[in-house]
C-alpha cells in the first residue's frame, strides 16, 4: 500500500496496518465460531460489539468509526463500494460522526473490515462500554476563530483511548468531542468529557467539562477546569476516567454513565477526586511534550492553501449575478482562515429525505468532488452533514453547480430543513417510533427555501426514543418518540441548544400522533413569525414570550 499521507487525514504506517490485520482475523475467527455455533449469541454479543457490530430489528448493522469526522476520498469510495456491495445502496451518517451500514450479513463482515482496513479504517471502539469516537469540530484546521488544529489532539487520544487495558470496560460507554476554539460547535457540554481550546498566555490551554450527556437523563456538563496546559491533557483525561471507573455504578445500567457520578459526588467532590489522581500519577507518562505533539502533528499532510488574489472579488461577482448562488452561499459556507478560501457544507438533507443518509452514487460523487475542489477530503459533521474544508472562493459556484447535478446542492444548513434524526424503529430495536417518515414529513412541509429563510436558524432533532441518539433534548425544537399501547406519539420539547449557552428543552406538553405533530410544529413556526420582533431568532423569542404562546398553538386542534 501507498504511504502517501491524505490532506488533514492522519498516515496509517505499517505499526497501526498490522494491528487493523490482526484485529480483523480475530474477529474473523468469532464470526465463524458464531456461524457453526461454537458460540451463543450471548457469547458473541461482546466480541461484535467491541467491533462496531450491532444486531438490530432485521438484520446487523455495522458502525464505522471516522476518527474527528476526517475522511479522504479513497475512503469515501470505499464506503460507496460497501454500500454497493454488502448493504442496500446507502450509508447513514450519525450523530457521531460515524457511518453505518443497516443491512449487513454476519459472514460478510470480515470481508468488510478488510476493505476498510485497506483504506485504513475500522469499527473498533464504536460500540460497547468503551470510549468512543473522538468527534471534533468539522471546521477543524480551517477556522477563522480556532486556537490550535483539534484534530491533532484528537489523534492523540485516538491512539490513548484504542483498546486502553484500564477502560476496555467501564461502567457504560463514555464519549469525549474537543473543538480547537472556544465558540463550541461539538456539543461540548453535552458529552461525558467536552473540551474547547482557548487562548493561553503561551498558547491554548484547554477548557473541561464533564457530566454532560442526553439519554433518559440529560445534564449540561459542567466545568471541571479552566485552563488545562497541553502538557497535562493526556494525564487530566486519564484522570478524569480512572475516578469514573472506580466509582461509577455498575449495578444500574441506566445510573451508570459519568454524568449520575458527577452529580451523585457535586463537582467539586469530583474535582477533589480527579486532582488526588493526578497527585499520586506517574505524570511523566502522561506528559505531552512539544516534541510528542509536533510528532503527531506531522503525520498530517498540509496542503498549498495559497488562493488567487482576486478569489474574493469573483465569488462577490458570482453572489451578485445568482441569487440561487447568493442563497446556498449565506446557508451553506463557513469562514476560512486563509484568505480566498472558504468552507463548504454539504446538506444531506433534501425536502423530504431521510437525515444523513448517502447514496453509493452519492458518496461517489462527494469523493470525486472533494479531489477537484478540497484536496481529496471530507469531512462528517455531528449533525449528519458533509463539509469541503478549503474551498478556493472563485471556485465556489463550480463546486455548487456540480453538487447542484448529484442532488446535494440543498442551501439549509442551519435552517428548518437542516433536521438531526436517528434511525429510529424503522432499524433500532430499542426504539419506540419511527424517526425517518416524520423527519421526511416536516423536511416536506417546510421544503420551501424562501420559507426557511424567513424562518431563519431553527434546529430539529428527533429521536424514536429516550437513548436521545437524534439529540432532541439539544434541539430547539425537540421530539421524542414514545409509545402510547402500540400507537406512536411525539413528545415535543422547545429551547434545547448545544453552543455555548447549552440548555436541555423542556416539555411543551403531552405528545401527539405523528401528523398532529407535524402540524403542531408548522403552527409552533407561524407563532414565532407573528410573535418575533425585528432580527429576533426563534430562541431569542422563545426567551421573551414564553412558551404559553406556543404551547396554545400547538394544541389548539388537539
């Protein structure tokens, strides 16, 4: 295999390709034990798990791992190709900047791994009480704002977290996102571990928080410190996880994620317990030394981010003689820090599709794209979109027209149709409703762009049930699927967001049948349009007038 090194993409050498090597002829060898039935299946449940593999309502489905939401497109051509080949045509991507694939075979799965280990990817780590992907900020390496390339630190705990001897199995899985800038665009606050960076008198230091999460009980995380200096990340993290693992609950599986720990000790105790850690640590090991990180840092190939002098005056022009352009620009492109270039995001949202999912054709086409116009990659967003980080300006309206051909050019990020949905009942067999048809139905109620940009920025999350995998409790507008003696409701809540001020939605009231739902959100819009003042966002109202406006309108047909 080439040792090339893919742009923003960290080099797989011949350490980490023999490692996936060995891996996959373990996993392997389970699969056949399973098949002959060597093994149960309550044998083989932790072995497939420890390698992505679930058993959902009708057939495996098979979760990806993209490490910091980096992709190049060898592999995003690879993931068309199993599209193809082993599911049925189609990928989803989740709230983890993960992909999967619902239609997967036990016996093909070997076959699969091998495929992605080619391209140096896997599926280790994305389930079971491990720790997780890493996410990280889909601006990374890119924004105007940010205080050091988060990807490099997220690569850093990729390798510190991969089959770690003391938190192969903690209490109950554990999530850790970090951004490179202090404006939070991972949902920090609402992960087991959040980190932002923020400048420091010499240099980023890292802000931490912890507790935080969804699911059946959903807590802000709080902070636990301010100003952590990149020498001690590693050692604070280990920290932070070791007291987890030695008090959080095993005995209760919905008491056990760090967030019930957190709460049941109060921060401060949580601190105190973290820093008796770090005192009695072997620091030295944990320590991260310019030199270690520079180390990591050059196995990231940099690309010639050089643009045209006049890349900004063309795409100006190009804005001015389009307003189609004009649109999916405002929506859909996001500030670079080098002159002339831009970043671009990629709805996976069309009116009335399914949130996050990619054709085989689709996926084609975004790797073909990303090489002409974003040096060969991709980026996943935590909210089921794409982005092509280093756009040059003046070809912008070229990379919008060619998307425009493939049906990827929908100008709604960030905006009503931009809606976050989780598989649901459709697959899931935790759930309780199905998240897709409902998500399509509003997606198509509110298709018409001129509306949405009336509206303005209004983020829907659905989830089919209380594992909040779609995030609803950061939405918003929120819904939740549950089950009322075989029918499926929705609960609806309003005011949940992720950023900086991170707050979980409160119910608006009891849930309704999924079309009363659809049309209680369509009259829960028209109240913010007659109710907002000049400028005002539909949060900001929100704040102002109270949620009796909009529960009256939500239930005045119920």
């Amino acid at each position: 295999m080439s040792e090339t090194r893919p742009v923003g993409h960290y080099a797989y050498d011949s350490v980490d390709r023999r490692f996936l090597a060995e891996r996959i002829d373990e996993f392997a060898d389970q699969v056949r034990r399973r098949i002959d039935g060597s093994l149960t299946e309550d044998e083989f449940k932790p072995l497939r798990l420890m390698n992505g593999l679930y058993l959902q309502l009708h057939a495996y489905m098979l979760r990806i791992a993209v490490p910091y939401g980096i992709l190049d497109a060898r592999q995003v051509r690879m993931l068309a190709e199993i599209a193809r080949d082993y599911d049925r045509g189609y990928g989803h991507f989740t709230t983890r900047q993960n992909i999967q694939f619902n239609w997967i075979r036990l016996e093909d799965t070997p076959d699969i791994l091998r495929k992605l280990a080619s391209v140096d990817m896997h599926a280790i780590q994305t389930s079971g009480n491990c720790i997780r992907n890493v996410t990280s900020d889909e601006f990374a390496g890119a924004a105007a704002d940010e205080q050091c390339d988060p990807r490099v630190h997220a690569e850093i705990l990729r390798q510190w977290s991969t089959l770690h001897p003391e938190f192969t199995f903690l209490p109950r899985k554990f999530k850790i996102a970090i951004s490179g800038s202090p404006q939070d665009r991972v949902a920090a606050r609402f992960h087991d571990i959040g980190i932002l960076a923020k400048p420091g008198a010499d240099g980023p230091v890292f802000e931490i928080f912890v507790g935080g999460g969804m699911g059946r009980t959903p807590v802000v995380g709080q902070k636990l410190f301010d100003a952590v200096p990149e020498a001690d990340l590693l050692a604070t993290l280990e920290a932070i996880v070791r007291v987890y693992n030695a008090h959080g609950r095993r005995d209760n599986i919905y008491k056990a994620r760090i967030k019930i720990l957190v709460q049941a000790l109060g921060i401060d105790a949580y601190r105190e317990a973290v820093e008796a850690e770090l005192a009695q640590m072997d620091r030295a090991t944990y320590h991260l030394s310019p030199e270690t990180v520079a180390a990591i840092r050059a196995r990231f190939a940099t690309p010639d981010l050089a643009a045209p002098d006049d890349a900004a005056a063309k795409l100006a022009r190009d804005r001015a003689d389009d307003p189609l352009f004009d649109a999916w620009v405002r929506a859909n492109t996001h500030p670079h820090r080098v002159p002339g270039r831009i970043s671009a995001v990629i709805s996976l949202k069309p009116a009335g599709g399914i949130p996050g999912d990619a054709t085989d054709r689709q996926l084609d086409a975004i790797a073909d794209l990303a090489e002409r116009f974003s040096f060969g990659e991709v980026r996943v967003t935590h909210l089921q979109n794409v982005v092509f980080g280093h756009v040059r300006q003046d070809e912008l309206r070229a990379l919008w027209l060619a998307l425009s051909d493939v049906g990827l050019a929908t100008p709604n990020i960030g905006l009503i149709g931009d809606i976050v949905a989780c598989p649901g009942l459709d697959y899931c067999a935790l759930a309780n409703a199905r998240s897709i048809p409902i998500a399509q139905k509003l997606g198509a109620r509110f298709a018409d762009m001129r509306l949405q940009a009336e509206i303005g920025r209004v983020q829907i999350n659905i989830s089919g049930c209380i594992n909040a995998c779609g995030h609803h409790h950061a939405g918003h507008i929120g819904l939740l699927g549950v089950d009322k003696r075989g029918v499926e409701y929705f609960q609806i809540t309003l005011g949940g967001r992720a950023d900086e001020k991170a707050a979980i939605g409160h119910i608006l009231g009891p849930a309704l049948r999924e079309d009363e739902t659809v049309d209680a959100i369509a009259r829960l819009i028209d109240t913010y349009l007659e109710k907002r003042v000049q400028g005002e966002s539909f949060l900001d109202t929100l704040d102002r007038i109270g949620d009796a406006p909009f529960k009256e309108a939500a239930y005045e047909a119920a």
